[in-house]
C-alpha cells in the first residue's frame, strides 16, 4: 500500500537539497509537492522541473526495484500525453527522476479540500463551478482513456498526483508521479494505492493495478468533485470506528447513493440533481454498485469522456450579479446555485437532428429525411464546436470541428471550419446554402426563424435546429 500524505507539506518552510541525475545536472530541491510510500515529488529552482526522489537509500533492494521501474517507464509510449514522464534519472545522492510540467498548475487536492463555507456555495463557484469541474473531469477522462487505449495502466490515481490549472479560467489537467505506469497485461504489477482512491480489490490485496482500477479511482474523485462527498464514506462510515470505514474501502458495505439499501446513506454532500446528470448517475451506479465486487461492470473511460462532455452540453451559463456559475438547463431556466432565472435571449438551445436518405417507398408512408435524437447543446458565451459527431457520443472527442459558434451582445456568429462543409437551411429559404464564410446572426433580427445546420455533404449527415 501506498500512504500518501498530502497534508501541509508545502505550507511549512523547508531546507532545500541538492540532487544529480545521470547526466551531471545538479537540480535544487526547494519545495515537496506530495510524499508517498516510493518517495516525495518536489520544485527546483528550474522553471517547470520537479524531481522525485526516492525515500530509500540507494543500497534498500526496493530502490534498485523501484529505480528499474522508472527506467521501464521511460521507454514506454507516451508521447502526445498530458504525462510528466520521466525524462532523467537522479543517480544521487538517491534514486529519483525528472520531469517536466508545464507553469501555472497545481494539485486537484486544493480543489477538493476548499470549504464550503457556510452553505453558501460561495466556494464551490467561486473555484470554477459545476462547468469547470465538468471539464477538469473530460480531460482527465480522455487522457486515460488514450493511455488505456495504449495498453498502459497509471496504477495510483489519486487528487495529489492530478495537476490542473490553478486559474479558475483554464483546464489544463497533467498527471505527475508516474513511475507506477504499467503495461496492461503485466500479471505481477504491485498492489500501489493511495487510502481512500484504490479498488476494493486491491484493498483487499486480490489484485494488482489494471485499468478498472483507474476507472475506479477516477470514479471516486469525480463523484468527490461534484458532490463534495466520498462515494463509500456515509453517515455509516462517518459516525463509526476505523474498522466500519476500512469495511467501505474494501466494498463490504453499499454506497451512498446505493438505490436498494441506505444503511450508507450520507446527510452532508450537494444535491445530486443539481451536479448529475442521468448519463452520470448511470455510470456511478454501475462503477459503485455492481461494479464494487466485479470490476468487468465498471465503466470505461470512454463513457466517463462521453458523458463529461454530455453534461457541459447542456450547462446553461447563470448571468446573475453573484454567481456566474452553469447549470443544466431546465424548464425554468433557473439556477440551481442561486435561483436567478436566466433570459431566453442569453443563450441558444440546439436540437441535434440526423438526416438519412429515404426511398420512394418511404416517402409514400409518410417517412421522412431527418429525425430528431435526444441530443441537444446549450451555446452561452463561450464558443461552441459543432463535429462531425455530436456531444455524448465515443467519437466525439476525437471527431473533427466541423464550425464554430458565437453568441455575442451583437448577434450569433457562425465560422466554419477551413476545408468542411457546411450548409444553412432556414424556414424562409428551405434550399441549403452552403457557407463559404463567416456568417451573421444579427441580434436586432432575432424573431423566431427556424434555422438548420447541415454538416457534411453525404446523405446521412449531422443537423443542428435552432430558432433565431
């Protein structure tokens, strides 16, 4: 077991040390990042390079093991992923590593353990909201999705080895501490986890790291950073010894949310139907209930990517004076976090429809071309890409932007996207109109109009309905 401890390292001054990787360089270490049972993650007095280095001395047989596996993990395939890879071995006066991380990023742990002060959610949005979490959460989904699509494992997912951007504006996610990445069909990885994030498997000592259990752990941090509420870690749990919380960890009692037995059931936490969706409720079903004792029912990361991108599709953007946060849409078109009701005219809804070819034969029973899918986005002030694949769908992520869409105080824009065709229909001129440039929705027009997006050229294409 790996015990990490993330609690107030870099709160206190500490002496800085010298270390020397292989090729001579002499790096500072100046401030610990993280400490775990292999070693401590620190800066150097170099921009963006940290060094880890372990925490035996170099003759300890698990410094040679562990400095091997580093090694291992260097010439694995990890290039175009957001992995602060080992890029040097540290030779002294310990084993370690180093590695790159790009400036302005710091651990997911600061997130998850800013207050709620007073119920008044002041924290919660002020630290990015629901939409920012929701996009930490896609990114982090995609990128091991890629590394588990490369037949690797990251094997100790945990807040502390999750960097992401420290300004609320950004969602750059970057994984460090990688020395446990492993090959998928390596039976003899060690059981690494960090208490309260590994699989109960692994808990248990029934298993080593594998790609359900990061889909585990990547599940119990996503329900943490939009409920604010460990998923075994009931009033159960909370209210009894060390033995009752340990029982959770190894999956001998249900989740929180478990739909048939509240013998877990937590009083603290947000209101699941203002952060979850139903595709995300499904899919923390299936990782925390079934998927508790066999890992097979587990989601993959594709449908956790999938349904992050699912949800900020229908976030609407909340313009009242002290919040700022998204919400999903509803019929009300209020804010969950403060109750203002948001105007019809501050965002765009858009119905994702599909156009088939129909026969004459389908004509005449009343068949027609296009069908509307439970699809929809929401477009704010943010700019929206439309792809050659809708929102919530295993292609979308790596789909191509097909246009781009702008809502403004002076109307809508549409650009589409160099070399892809694009055509506009609207209920006035039913022809298609191919767009070869940008396109303007004035605002001072806004009336009602039916308008359609066709992607593509091809008979079956992608369409967007929207009313302008």
């Amino acid at each position: 077991m790996k015990p990490s401890d993330h609690s107030g390292d870099n709160k206190k001054p500490q002496e800085s040390r010298a270390v020397q990787d292989e090729h001579g360089t002499v790096y500072q270490a100046t401030t610990k990042l993280s400490a775990g049972g292999q070693g401590s993650v620190w800066q150097t007095g170099f921009p963006n390079v940290l060094v880890k280095v372990s925490k035996f001395r170099r003759d300890h047989p698990q410094s040679a093991q562990w400095f091997e596996q580093v090694q291992r993990v260097k010439r694995l395939p990890l290039d175009g992923l957001k992995v602060a890879r080992p890029q040097a071995m540290i030779v002294k006066p310990r084993h370690g590593y180093v590695m790159e991380l790009m400036d302005g990023l710091e651990p997911l742990q600061t997130l998850l353990e800013a207050p709620i002060a007073d119920g008044s959610l002041r924290t919660f949005i002020r630290t990015g909201g629901l939409s920012r979490r929701l996009r930490l959460l896609s990114a982090l989904a995609g990128t091991l999705a890629d590394l588990h699509g490369r037949g690797l494992a990251y094997g100790d997912l945990s807040p502390g080895n999750i960097f992401v951007s420290r300004s609320v504006e950004h969602s750059e996610v970057w994984l460090i501490d990688c020395d446990n990445i492993t090959v998928l069909s390596r039976a003899d990885s060690p059981p690494i986890y960090t208490p309260e994030y590994g699989a109960p498997e692994i808990v248990r000592g029934m298993s080593g790291i594998d790609s359900l259990t990061d889909a585990w752990s990547f599940a119990v941090i996503a329900f943490q950073l939009l409920t604010l509420q460990h998923p075994l870690k009931g009033d159960l749990v909370n209210d009894g010894d060390e033995d009752e919380e340990q029982r959770a960890m190894r999956g001998e009692l249900p989740w929180i949310d478990d739909p048939d037995d509240e013998r877990n059931r937590a009083s603290s936490g947000m209101y699941r139907e203002w952060v979850l969706t139903s595709a995300l409720v499904d899919l923390f079903q299936r990782c925390f209930g079934p998927g508790r004792d066999n890992p097979q029912a587990r989601p993959e990361m594709s449908e956790w990517r999938a349904a992050c991108e699912l949800a900020l599709s229908a976030l609407v953007s909340c313009g009242g004076s002290d919040c700022g946060s998204g919400f999903y849409l509803n019929d009300r078109r209020q804010c969950s976090f403060c109750d203002h009701v948001e105007s019809s005219d501050r965002h765009v809804l858009l119905w994702h429809w599909m156009h088939t070819p129909v026969d004459e034969e389908d004509i005449a029973i009343g068949m027609n071309a296009l069908f509307r899918t439970d699809r929809f986005q929401v477009l704010n002030e943010d700019p929206v890409q439309l792809r050659s694949s809708p929102p919530g769908t295993a292609a979308y992520g790596q789909s191509e932007p097909m246009c781009t869409l702008t809502l403004s105080a002076e109307g809508l824009r549409i650009d589409p996207a160099p070399g892809m065709t694009v055509f506009l229909q609207t209920s006035r001129n039913r022809s298609l109109r191919q767009l070869k440039r940008r396109e303007w929705f004035r605002s001072a027009n806004r009336n009602g109009e039916v308008c359609m997006l066709h992607l593509g050229n091809t008979d079956t294409r992608h369409v967007w309905r929207f009313k302008w």
